[in-house]
C-alpha cells in the first residue's frame, strides 16, 4: 500500500501564501528556492509568484535532501538536477530495450530481481 506525501488539493495552482501555508515553509524561503531554480513558479502580471501543486512533492524532496545530508540549498537544486536526469536517462534506456524486445533494466541498470532470488 502507498500513501501520497501531501494531501490532495482541486486548484490549479497556488500563489505564495497558499503555498507557504500548505508547505509549513517560510514565504522567504520559498522566494529563495524559486530565486535559486530549486522551485518552478510563474509570475503573473503582477509579478505575483504561483505554483503548479506538483511543487509541494518537490519542496518535500528539498527539505528531506537538506535534513538527511545537510546540503546548502544551492547544492540541493544540483543534487535534485542530477537525479532527475538519472531517472529520464534510466526511463529512456528501458523504453529503448522494450522497444527492442529485450527485458527492461532496473533501477541501478540492473537487470530487476526476481522474487526470492
């Protein structure tokens, strides 16, 4: 069984005092994170910050990356960049070998461990 880490929300998108509120992060922080690309936001008009609720997820994987391995911020946008490109580069190279009848790797380009082996 699997459990969402944020809970569930209709809008669209959220501007910075909804976001801050449902993050339980400071809004200066979170114009930080946006300032430093860790974030994605859009600015309206106004200049107004408004976030895709997708981005509660990767505040998340922010602060669980700066707790678990006490990285600055800035080391925590690259750290999340290279992973992000891992997992397409991973994605990529099973839909290549399904593509050419092969068995698909796993995680680490290994092939996926059979049950009780």
């Amino acid at each position: 069984m699997s459990y969402a880490l944020i809970r569930a929300r209709r809008e669209t998108r959220l501007d910075l005092a909804a976001f801050a509120r449902e993050s339980g992060t400071h809004p200066e922080l979170i114009r930080r994170l946006v300032a430093l690309g860790v974030l994605d936001a859009r600015r309206d008009a106004a200049g107004e910050l408004w976030f895709p609720p997708g981005q509660l997820a990767a505040l998340g994987r922010v602060q669980r990356l700066r707790a678990g391995f006490a990285l600055s911020y800035a080391a925590v946008g690259l750290v999340t960049g290279l992973l992000d490109r891992i997992a397409a580069l991973e994605a990529a190279l099973r839909s290549a070998q399904i593509r050419q009848g092969g068995r698909p790797l796993g995680a680490a380009g290994q092939p996926p461990r059979r049950p009780g082996g």
